[in-house]
C-alpha cells in the first residue's frame, strides 16, 4: 500500500494536463462562465432583516464629502460635451486609490 502525501495530491491537481493548450484553455472558459451582471452592494437593515439601497444621509461626515465630490467630478465629466474644447482641456479627471477592505478613499 503506497502512501501519497497532501503535497503529491497538490501537485496532481495542480499540473494541467496539456501544457500548451492549458492557459488559453483557463482564458476561454473564464470568459464564457464569468457573471458581467452589476452588482451593487447593499446595506443590511437590522430593523427589517432586509437588504435595502445605500442613502447619502446614512453615510458619515468623511463618507458624505468624499461621495459629493466623486458625484460633482462625474456630473462634470457627462456636462463636457456641453462645454467648448477650450473649457475640455481645462478638465481634469479624479485620481483616486481605494485602501482597505471599506473602501477608505484618497483622492487627488
């Protein structure tokens, strides 16, 4: 009776069986079974026991104006082809990095 070991069952799970198809192959079938439907998160009620949508007024004071500012550059940016090419140029788009699981945000 032979012994096999956690890292041999590992590693047979782990080696694909055609090495030059192998990656295209992981590619085509991520592209045919990914789910492109928008999701957007919702917040959980105690009250209720229900999801129900995220509201501005829930949102704390940073939370508040950091979400008025993405929502003023966005109203900006569908208003620019309203604009002449003179005011476009002037444009400028939001630079931001999200950290955290949260999403605590910087914006430049």
């Amino acid at each position: 009776m032979e012994i096999i070991k956690i890292v041999d069952i590992f590693l047979i799970t782990q080696t694909p069986n055609n090495g030059k198809t192998w990656l295209t192959e992981k590619i085509d079938n991520y592209k045919l079974n990914k789910n492109d439907t928008l999701r957007i998160p919702k917040l959980f009620n105690g009250k209720t026991k229900k999801n129900e949508d995220f509201k501005l007024k829930d949102l704390n004071k940073d939370q508040f104006h950091i979400a008025y500012y993405i929502l003023k550059k966005v109203q900006e940016w569908l208003n620019l082809p309203n604009k002449s090419k003179k005011e476009c140029r002037k444009f400028k788009p939001l630079r931001m990095t999200v950290l955290g699981q949260g999403g605590t945000l910087f914006a430049k």
